[in-house]
C-alpha cells in the first residue's frame, strides 16, 4: 500500500517535471522568434534610412506624403510635379528594403547565403544570386554594426539563475571549507547574462545580490524565475520582486537551456 502511494508520488513528480521541461522549451523557442523578428525591425531601419527617399522620376528630394493606394504611400514630388508609389526599393537596387532587411538577418543568424537566396525565392519569388546578397552584406554591416550599439534588446519575463561551485585545476573545491560559488542569471529570452555574482558562502544575502543585479540591469521584474532546488533563492526572490509578481519555479535539469 505505502509502495503503491510512493509510486505514485513519483510518477505525479516525473510528470510535473517533463511539463516544466517542456514549458522552459516552449518559452525558449517564442524568445528566439522575438528576437529574430527584433533584428529584422532593426535591419528595416538601417536599410530604409540609407535608402532615404527620391523621386522615381528625376531624383529629387523635395516630396510631400500624397495619401496612400492599398497599403502603399505615395508621394508627389514638387519638382517634377510627378506622383509615384513608395515601393520600397532602395536606389539602383530592385529589391525591397523589407527583403534586404529580412536577408541581413538572416545573414547575422548564421544562414548560409545559399540559404537565403533560397528563402527569398520562396518568400518573395525574387531570384538574387549569391554575390547580391553578399553585397547586400557588405554595404550594410558597418550601419547595422553602428546603429545595434544604441539598440538594447528587450529581456523577457523568464529568467533563469543558477549557481556552481568553481572547481580549479578540474578539482571541485570543498564546499563544507573554502567553498566558492558563482552565481549567475540568464533571460531565456535573449540569453543575456542580466547578472554574475561570487561569493564563499551560498546564503540568502548572496542570492538577494544576485536578484537586485538582475533587476538593476533589466529595469524590470520576471514573471517566472526558474531556479535548481536552493532554499536561498526562494527567500532572494521574494524579497526582491515580491512573492506576488514573480513566480518562482524550482526546475531539475535545466541547463541545457
Ligand atoms: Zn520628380
């Protein structure tokens, strides 16, 4: 009978650790897809401001916004008195700033340019070789590179901390003796490190360090903070984000994240 409960007990633990497990999965890919789509908005407007905007037909600058066809700005320019749609094209390129956007980050994502060239052709039906591509590459970096220093990501509701002893020379110290630890927390989301803290002693003031860091850098509270199984934590939460914002979740087995 008490075997029949203890089993059950586990299998309800098991369960309600693969559901964790799946949850900080879940949580890791939608962040990842922020992130890219975060990237993309940013390439959209390093393109669209090297790209500025002139008249189609003689060159000139001197336009006024004249209402939109379907989604699509026009303008009039004042000095050839011509209308024209904003296609988004940047001068003397025949693709749109949007595909040259999309194509740069998926460039800094780490795609091949084969790749890309294959995505475009499905996303947009257009047909750039190889070398466009790289020239895309090559024309924009150094803006993108400029204009990403002023760009702080925005860190996501779920956070992970965690904390290991350091070992030196592949030995663990004693933890009982010397003991030191390293500490850190991670936005799931962006994978930013927000905070490292490292101390001699594992105590609820080191978690407490550790949190106000964090929440320093972020400028804001998690929604969720899964941490491995330290009492130490759960009071370092609580004390810092406050019971009733930020959930605490106490995961086995989350470092592959
Ligand atoms: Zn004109």
């Amino acid at each position: 009978m008490v075997e029949a409960q203890r089993a059950k007990i586990l299998r309800r633990l098991e369960r309600a650790n693969k559901r964790s497990e799946e949850r900080i999965r879940r949580e890791s890919i939608k962040g990842e897809k922020r992130f890219e789509r975060q990237v993309r908005r940013l390439m959209e407007r390093v393109v669209d401001k090297e790209r500025g905007l002139s008249c189609k037909y003689c060159g000139s600058r001197n336009l006024v916004k004249y209402g939109q066809c379907q989604g699509v700005q026009r303008y009039f320019c004042k000095d050839c008195k011509r209308k024209f749609a904003d296609n988004k094209a940047l001068p003397h390129m025949s693709t749109s700033s949007i595909q040259v956007a999309s194509a740069l980050s998926m460039y800094y994502g780490g795609m091949s340019l084969n790749s890309i060239r294959r995505h475009l052709e499905q996303q947009y039906r257009n047909y750039p070789s190889d070398s466009t591509v790289y020239r895309w590459v090559v024309r924009f970096t150094k803006i993108a590179v400029e204009e990403a220093k002023k760009y702080k990501p925005e860190v996501g509701d779920v956070w992970v901390a965690d904390e290991t002893v350091l070992r030196i020379g592949g030995k663990k110290i004693d933890r009982l003796k010397k003991g030191v630890w390293f500490w850190d927390i991670l936005d799931t989301k962006t994978r930013f490190l927000l905070a490292s803290h490292i101390s001699q002693s594992r105590t609820l003031d080191d978690a407490e360090t550790l949190m106000d860091k964090a929440w320093q850098r972020a400028g804001k509270s998690p929604r969720i903070i899964l941490t491995d199984k330290l009492g130490a934590y759960l009071d370092g939460v609580s004390i810092v984000f406050g019971r009733k914002t930020t959930k605490h979740i106490q995961v086995k087995g989350f470092t592959g994240l």
